[in-house]
C-alpha cells in the first residue's frame, strides 16, 4: 500500500544578480519513490530551473537519483541521498550553437525530514555541488573556471493523500508507520 509516491516542487525567487540588478528565479520538480523494503526506497527525480533577468534566460535541467531511507533520527522520518547528473550543452560550436553554455551542476544532495502530524514534514536540505563559470566560445581553449559551492535550507512540506487514506492512517498512525 506504501511502496509508491510521487512528489512534485515549486519554489520561485526574486533573485537579484549583479550585473542586472534584477533577476527571478522558479525551480520545478518531479519525483518518484519506489520502496523495495517498508525502509528503504529508490527515487528518480526531474528538475527544471529557469532565471530571467532583463538581460538573459537561463533554463536547465537536473536529474537525479538516490535512496530514501524511513528513520527516527528526529523522530518519524526519512533520510534522503541523491546524485545530480550533469546536463546541458558544454561549449557552443556551429553544429550545436547554444547561447548559454551549462554549469554542468553535479553533486550530492542530502535531505533529512521529519513528520509534523499526517499531513506536514520539516526538515533540512543541503548539497555540495561542482559547477562552472560561463566560457567564452569564441575562445574556446581559455577554458572553463569551475567550482565548489554548497547550499543548505530548511524545508516544510505538505501532504495531499489521494484516494483512501492508508491504514495506518485511519488507526491513528501515520503513513511512514513500519
């Protein structure tokens, strides 16, 4: 009865950037958890980021995949581990001329949650990732600074249960009962 979900994201930011002094940023996302135990599952997800300022756009999508594990670290919870894949065009060239080279963003990301009743989690995100800078295509051999970063956040997530509620659910229990 609990061996599936899907999950989805929104988050949206007026992200201001130095040489524009304007900027919005809206991240997307899709996810799907298979669990193979009542503890551990395996997750896929898809995201798309998308930054306008009034001088560029910048769209990319990210790909992942991990595992998710139900703990009590903090209580009821789960434990979540995934990669991010690299995507995204790496140098503009005539047969592939696209304007705005990737970062090719690529790391780990690790998030831990806890269940607030039946329908809320909180929890922490935080990543450490290796990116990019912008190259220069008309000059190709001076090559590509990349980096180090990390981010970090604190999260509360909500919970739409379609359909029946789980057992456990109607028992006084919540979902990620074991």
């Amino acid at each position: 009865m609990n061996r599936f979900e899907v999950q989805s994201t929104a988050l949206y930011s007026p992200d201001q950037k130095l040489i524009t002094n304007d900027g919005n940023a809206l991240d997307v996302s899709a996810a799907a958890i298979a669990f193979v135990t009542p503890r551990l599952g395996l997750i896929g997800k898809i995201e798309h980021a998308s930054l306008w300022t009034s001088r560029f756009n910048e769209k990319s999508w990210a790909p992942s995949a991990g595992a998710v594990i139900r703990n009590d670290y903090l209580g009821q919870g789960r434990l979540y581990v995934s990669y991010v894949f690299p995507t995204g065009c790496v140098w503009a060239t005539s047969d592939n001329p696209c304007t705005i080279q990737s970062k090719r963003l690529q790391g780990v990301d690790v998030r831990q949650d806890t269940r607030l009743g039946s329908h809320k989690r909180w929890g922490f995100d935080f990543g450490i990732y290796h990116f990019c800078d912008q190259s220069n295509e008309n000059d190709p051999q001076a090559g590509r600074r990349c980096h180090i970063g990390g981010s970090a956040m604190i999260t509360l997530s909500l919970e739409f249960h379609l359909g029946k509620p789980p057992l456990s659910t109607l028992k006084g229990d919540n979902s990620d009962s074991f």
